[in-house]
C-alpha cells in the first residue's frame, strides 16, 4: 500500500508547539506507533523517514515529530532534558490517539531509544517497543559532551559542538541525565520489547544492547544490524531494520476488522472509510486494494475497476495457455499478456434512436510467448487464448443481479 503523508502540529510539553508528520496507509489503519528520533536530529533523519514509511505501506500509522527546539518545532532547545522529551512522547502519544489511533508501538533511535523506554509505562496502549541502537543510561549522553561538560558545570550554560553543530545547552540536562535511569523502565515495561543494534556501533556500544535485553523480561527479542553506522545511513541497513520491525509487530497488532459476507462466498468489496474510493477486497484470504487516480479524486492506492478486469482477462489468458502447453508438451517458457482497454463506437451494431453509433468495450490482448516454438504451436496457443473463460464471459453477455442485505432481489 503506497503510505500518504499528513503535517501535523500540536502541544508538547509545558505548551510548547511541536511539528510533525504522519505517514498513514492507504487503506484501513491496522495499528499506531510514534517514533523517536536521536539526540539533536530532526524527524526527518533519514532512517526516520525509511521506517516510518515501510510501516505505513505494511497498514501501520507513524508519527514522527520534532522534539523540543529541534527541526521544526517551537521552544528552546537549551531549556530541555531527557525528562522533557519523555513528556513530548507522552504529548505525541495522546495526539496520536485523538486524531487517528492509539499508538500500540513505540520506536526509538538512540536517546529517543532510551526515551520511548521511559514514556512506554505512561502510555496505556502500547503493547510493543523496539528500540535501535540506544543506550542503557540518558547519562551515556555525556560521551557526546565531553569538550563542553566543564563549562557546563562552572558556567551552568555553555555552547557544546555535537556532530559538528553547535548547540546551546544549560547544566540542568546534565543533572537530569545522570538523575534517570532506564533499568526500572524496563524492568516494568509491560510490553514486547524489539532490541536492535549494531555490532560495529561506534557512538554507542552493543553492550548497551546487552545491558537492556538482560534487564527486560520476557517477550523480548535481539536483532543485530550488522555492519550498520549508528544512524543507519545506509539505504539496505534502515531497510532491513524496517523489514524486520514489521515482521516482528504483526504479532501485536489488533485482528483488522474485515468486511463481512452473509454466505461466506464470492468476493466481498467494501469501502475503507480512507479517502473518496478506496475500497478493500477480499477473496477468500487474499487481501488487495482497488483506487481511482489522484487525477479524479483518489490516492492510486491500488487498480481501478476496469484494471482488475484487464488483470482478470490476462492472467486468465496466461493460465489457460499454460495449461494447454503441458497437456500438448509445448516448450512455452514464458507467457506474458498485455491488455488494453478502450470504448469504441460499434459500427456493426444498429443505429440509436438518436442517429449515433452505440457504444462497446474493446480489449486488445497482446500475447508474448517465449520459447522454441513452431508456427503450428504458436497459432494452438493463440486459439487456445480465445477460449480463456474469462475471455468467454466477457464476449457474451452476461445478467448481474443485485440483492439488498434484506434479501430483496433487484434486476
């Protein structure tokens, strides 16, 4: 499902107006989570924006915001702590929860790794955590600080370079840093936890890792994101953190409420409640969405109508040609059909009333057949194409019938 983006403002702590977004599915939401980012990034580092998009394509809202003073969001970043962002998180997630859903999923990059283990036991919905290359202790912040904590502690403010930016920072983060602690956290946590580090982590240790996974309890699990850097710089190593967060949530997420058939046949076709024509399909236990173009109104989350009906004709066509060439032992290496839908005027059918040509649907079906095939072999596969059941049905005519749930029958 191809995830659609929403810009979002709202109060974090003390009132201060914090800046996000939301990377929504395209279809029904199936679950929520908020995601921290690293100490002095934005949102829209880049792993951020990877994973949250990832989730939102696999049906997953993620929200993912800028903490105090950082990115885009209002308040002075000198006047916060590592208390203040566990109080953003706990602000994200209850925005979260009146705007869209309540966040079941909590993921955190670095210290916002260490944060979303603070704020997890204040947020009543979360059910899962994963954290990526944090720290056990916020007080690990202070490796990070190292040329400036002398000025910070006889000036009580000073300006420290992190990452080769300069930030403006006052001794109190250093004492709230040292006053928290994770193990407690964690300890109580009440909720899966997801450890994800790498090895190679040179900013912050895998035996922080170590230190969290030992002090949780049970259900917890251990990913190593080999040869990854600290912030998951590279394309393939956010990918793979974002394939394996994915796997390893469906477990927690809520069953998604599916369309309901009264004769538990057939195909059931219902709208999302996500856009203007954004429907749901299921067939048996298949899932798929069908769209209109953004062009007349929708998200293009999926094929249109008349797509799945070209769909239905081409794989008809290429299932029915397979068959035939087993049973006739024809090397057909590969099928591939190519289907074109137009609306013609039908000039051999009778004049309207009105003196116009009526109208008829026309489908070009362009058959691609690949392997040592004779002409005799190639003129059975085309003959054999013509007799596809789909291609039957949509030659003859065909009576739809409509029945209202009330089981009153309408021609």
């Amino acid at each position: 499902m191809t995830a659609r983006r929403e810009r979002i403002k709202f109060q974090g702590f003390g009132g201060t107006e914090l800046a996000g977004k939301v990377e929504l599915p395209a279809g029904p939401i199936r679950g929520a989570a908020v995601f921290a980012h690293c100490f002095t990034c934005s949102s829209d580092v880049a792993a951020a924006a990877r994973i949250s998009v990832a989730l939102a394509e696999a049906g997953i809202a993620v929200m993912r915001f800028d903490f105090t003073g950082l990115g885009a969001s209002d308040g002075d970043f000198a006047d916060t702590n590592f208390s203040t962002n566990v109080a953003d998180l706990v602000a994200a997630s209850a925005f979260m929860c009146a705007r869209y859903e309540a966040p079941g999923l909590l993921i955190g990059h670095s210290l916002g790794g260490a944060a979303v283990l603070a704020a997890a036991p204040e947020v009543d919905s979360v059910k899962a955590v994963v954290t990526i290359g944090a720290p056990a202790e916020p007080s690990h912040v202070e490796n990070l600080l190292s040329g400036g904590i002398e000025a910070l502690q006889a000036d009580g403010e000073a300006t420290v370079d992190i990452g080769g930016r300069p930030f403006q920072l006052k001794a109190q983060l250093l004492d709230d840093l040292r006053r928290r602690t994770i193990d407690q956290c964690v300890a109580n946590l009440g909720a899966a936890l997801l450890v994800m580090h790498s090895p190679v982590d040179n900013i912050v240790g895998v035996e922080n890792a170590a230190q969290i996974y030992q002090v949780a309890r049970h259900p917890k699990s251990f990913i190593a994101l080999d040869g990854a850097d600290h912030l998951l710089s590279k394309r393939r190593d956010s990918d793979f953190a974002a394939s394996m967060i994915r796997a390893w949530v469906e477990r927690y997420l809520d069953e998604a409420q599916q369309p309901s058939s009264t004769s538990g046949e057939g195909v059931v076709v219902s709208e999302t409640g996500q856009g203007k024509f954004l429907n749901q399909v299921v067939a048996g236990r298949h899932r798929l969405l069908m769209d209109e173009p953004v062009s007349v109104g929708g998200y293009d989350a999926g094929p249109n109508p008349y797509e799945l009906l070209a769909a239905a004709l081409g794989g008809c066509t290429s299932m029915t040609m397979r068959m035939y060439a087993e049973h006739k032992k024809i090397p057909l290496e590969r099928a591939e059909v190519e289907v074109r839908h137009a609306t013609t005027h039908c000039e051999d059918c009778e004049t309207s009333a009105s003196g116009s040509t009526p109208k008829m649907d026309e489908w070009t079906r362009v058959l691609h057949l690949t392997g040592d095939l004779t002409d005799e072999q190639r003129a059975g596969l085309v003959r054999i194409a013509d007799r596809c059941p789909v291609h039957l049905t949509l030659e003859r005519s065909s009576r739809v019938v409509t029945e209202v749930a009330d089981g009153k029958t309408t021609a």
